[in-house]
C-alpha cells in the first residue's frame, strides 16, 4: 500500500450574491374572434371544423354490438342503467328509436 498523501485545507467561504431581476410583463393572449373554428399550426389559414354525425351512417344506433365489445353490465356501474341501456335495445340489435327506412333517429334530428 502506498502512503496516503494529505494537504491542509482552509474551509471555502463562498458568498452568493443575487441581483434584482425587472419584473416582464404580463403576457397577452390572442382571442380567435371566429366562433366554432380553431386555428391549427402556426397561425395559418387552415381551419378545423368541429365534429358531428355523418348522415346516414347509423353505427352508433346499433346496440348489440356482439362478443367482441363490452356488455352493459361491464360497462356501467348503476343497474338502472343497464335496465335503460337494454331498453332501448330492439329485437334487431338496433335502437328502437332509429328508423331503418331513412336511417335518420326519431329522437336526435342531427345524428344519422
């Protein structure tokens, strides 16, 4: 083993000094004055159009969906729940409330 090797040391003193930032200002937000549109990217002109049903389409308005999806009663938690679910459910598999002819829903006039 070699010797070890030891020089004194004074304790450090080290001084922290801190200077006084000028306080930035409030940052402004922009506000889109266009209602129902949101811009995308950065600031550019395209916009996105918000979601809603495309006409007849209907796959919502089937409610037996089969093995492969949830059964009500793994999806909700309150019984009434699933008693109401299963209500709505015709002897197709469909909602009672979708009109097959016109596949339009009886109930919600924008869906199907």
């Amino acid at each position: 083993m070699s010797p070890a090797i030891t020089t004194p040391t004074q304790p450090l003193s080290i001084a922290v000094t801190s200077a006084a930032r000028p306080q930035r200002k409030a940052a402004t937000v922009k506000t889109d004055k266009k209602k129902g549109q949101t811009s995308l990217g950065f600031g550019g002109d395209k916009k996105e159009t918000k979601w809603h049903c495309v006409e007849g389409c209907g796959a919502c308005c089937k409610l037996q969906k089969g093995p492969s999806f949830p059964s009500p009663e793994e999806f909700f938690d309150d019984p009434s729940d699933v008693q109401l679910y299963k209500s709505l459910i015709g002897p197709d598999g469909w909602c009672i409330h979708y009109e097959k002819s016109t596949r339009k829903c009886s109930i919600y006039p924008g869906c199907s």
